[in-house]
C-alpha cells in the first residue's frame, strides 16, 4: 500500500509538471548568432531569431546598443557550453552629444487569452553600470497587432546589483502575467532604458542570457489531475483488499 501511495503521488507530480509545457521561444539560450554590420565594414555577433532594436534620444536608431559575448554568459547561467554566448547591453554608448540609449531584446509568440504565461531569464551587471530602468517584461497584441498591455519586473528593484559572489551578480528572474482578452500573440522583452556612460568609469556592463517561456497551468487543472490519480489509487487499493 505504501509504495503503491509513493507512485502515484510520484505520477501526480509528474503529471502536474508536464502542464507547465513550453511555449514557443527560438534560441532562448542566445547561442545561436549571426554577424551584424554596426558600422560600414565592422561586425559583431548578435543572437540569431531575436529582434533587437536599439536608438539615442538625439541621434536616433544605431546598431551598437548590444552585442552577442561569450563572456557574458558565465556560470551560474545553466548553459555554459564552449560555444555559450550572453547578450552584452552597452548602456556606455549614451553620452551627452548622443542622448541616453534605449535598447530593446525580444521575440515574440502566440498567445491564448486567459492563459498564464512565465518568462525567465538570467541577468547581471557589474557594479556602474547605469540605466535609469532595467526590465524583463512581457507584452501582449491583438489581431491587429496593437498593444493590449504590459507586465514587467524592474531588475534593479528585484535584485540586480545585490551582491552573491557569482560573476556580474547573475541571478536567475521570473515574471508572469496573463494575456487579456483579444489576445493573440505576446513579446517576451529585455530592455535597457535610458543607459549612460558613468563618468566614474569602471565596468558598466550589462548581462543577459538563457530564457525560456512556459505556460502555467491553472491550479484547479492541478487539483483536478491530484485528485483523479488519487482516486484511482483508492480503487485499486479497494480491489486488492478484496481479494
């Protein structure tokens, strides 16, 4: 009776952890690059599927704002392979001639209204390192491809230069949120908001690397699944003793 209680509690949390299932999310380990020409005739990698778009306030969009490193991606990130690239954020290229720099990383999903998604990531920066906002966030589009809302996580606030002994401070952050109604397809995003050189100097970098998107199931669904495996042990328990 009691190991048959141990597998089906086993089988009810395995069963529970498959309805966390994967959403689609490309090259969330942030490997796979391509070389992107940032001035006539310079190149550097950037992480192949993801969309990135960066701009200064005065002088407009620039290509310069992050580059794929395979230095930015250390342990304690799962994914430290010999060819592990994490995405470098260059808030030093903000200046006073060219205006704070903005730089945006993401991609983008489909999306089913009323269901919980959960992106996360890993992040770091080193100690001056300067933004007036750091953020995972997750955007949500009708059909028409209009903004129906936005949740995020301010980095700084959950953590970001909070000192644990691992290189650039890398912590891992979670962030959920439920699409609206009308939703129809999502943007899982890390942004650099307003990102200046420190004039203290020193290192100013910062960090991203390995995401992954789930879909959360509802707790009732869990519930539902526990219940139903417990009530099959039930059964089979009763028929056993009446043998």
């Amino acid at each position: 009776m009691k190991l048959l209680l141990t597998l089906s509690v086993a089988g009810a949390l395995t069963v529970c952890g498959s309805l966390t299932a994967k959403a689609q999310l490309l090259n969330g380990s942030l490997d796979e690059t391509y070389q992107q020409e940032i001035v006539p005739g310079f190149f550097l990698p950037k992480p192949a599927i993801w969309v990135n778009e960066g701009f200064r306030v005065i002088t407009g969009p620039f290509e310069d704002e992050m580059s794929s490193e395979p230095w930015a991606g250390p342990a304690p990130t799962p994914d430290t392979n010999p060819g592990d690239f994490g995405v470098f954020f260059k808030a030093f290229t903000g200046d006073t001639a060219n205006g704070p720099t903005t730089a945006h990383l993401f991609q983008e999903a489909d999306a089913v209204q009323g269901t919980t998604y959960m992106f996360t990531g890993w992040a770091g920066a080193e100690a001056n390192y300067l933004a007036a906002r750091s953020v995972f966030a997750i955007d949500f589009f009708d059909f028409n491809n209009t903004l129906l809302g936005t949740t995020e996580l301010d980095l700084v606030a959950a953590g970001l230069f909070t000192g644990n002994g691992q290189p650039f401070n890398y912590k891992e952050y979670s962030i959920t949120a439920t699409a609206p109604d009308n939703a129809f397809s999502l943007r899982v995003r890390v942004s650099m908001i307003g990102g200046l050189a420190n004039p203290i100097g020193g290192g100013q970098a910062f960090v991203v690397d390995d995401f992954s998107l789930v879909v959360v199931p509802e707790p009732t669904s869990v519930v539902l699944v526990v219940m139903g495996l417990l009530g099959l042990l039930v059964v089979r328990a009763r028929k056993g003793g009446s043998r």
